[in-house]
C-alpha cells in the first residue's frame, strides 16, 4: 500500500494573502470555505494537488528545503518573471545562461523560494528559444 500528497503546505503569517498570491501566480482558485484572517486556507486545482497555507507565528529564517518550479504556460520565462513580481514577489537570484537555458529564483511575500523555468514552447525552440 502506498500513500499520496494530499496538500503541499505552507507556514506563513497571512493565510489568506499568501493563497491569494499563490492562486494568482498558478491560477488555481482559493477554497469557498476559506475568508480573510483564517487560519487556514487552500488554493485549488482541477485535477492536482491542493496547496495550504497555514498560519504560524514564527516567520522564516532560513533557505528552503524545499521549493516549487513553476513553469509558464502562456508567456516566455522572463515574460512570467515581471507578471509575478507585479503580483508581488522579490527576484533572489537570476541562474539564466547566456544560451536562454536556467531559470530565475524569486521568493513570494512572505520569502519562500520558487523557481520560474522556460516555457515548453521556449524549450522546443531550442536553447536561446
């Protein structure tokens, strides 16, 4: 018998604002069971994984063990990078390679790391694609 991933969570001070950034980044739709100054809340997903934030009131002080790589579905990589740092998350560090191969490391409002790859599209059209 196995088990599976019910939810990807995370700690965080603001519940809410933290899904609200996060359903925005993945378009994913926060629960109807979830309201500001929650606890709890949890952004949706036709078909995959939930993600829950949860609130606690240390905040973060080290490096992630984990993080997330997102990747867009609609736009370039770099085209992402400046949608998600209107929405509100920092640049941390920028791994992109002279030949269009890397990635870009961005941390969201509350400092968690995520990583934003190349689009398909950008990958089949080779490496400066």
């Amino acid at each position: 018998m196995t088990s599976r991933i019910r939810h990807i969570t995370f700690d965080s001070h603001n519940a809410y604002a933290q899904a609200q950034f996060w359903a925005e980044l993945t378009g994913g739709r926060l629960s109807d069971e979830d309201a500001p100054g929650d606890p709890e809340a949890l952004v949706e997903y036709e078909g995959g994984t939930p993600v829950l934030f949860v609130t606690v009131p240390e905040g973060k002080t080290i490096k992630n063990r984990v993080h997330l790589d997102v990747q867009p579905q609609d736009r370039t990589r770099d085209e992402e990078v400046e949608r998600l740092i209107a929405l509100g998350a920092t640049l941390v560090n920028d791994m992109r390679r002279p030949d269009g191969r890397g990635w870009q490391t961005l941390a969201d409002p509350e400092g968690n790391e995520f990583c934003v790859e190349r689009s398909q599209k950008e990958i089949d059209n080779g490496p400066t694609g």
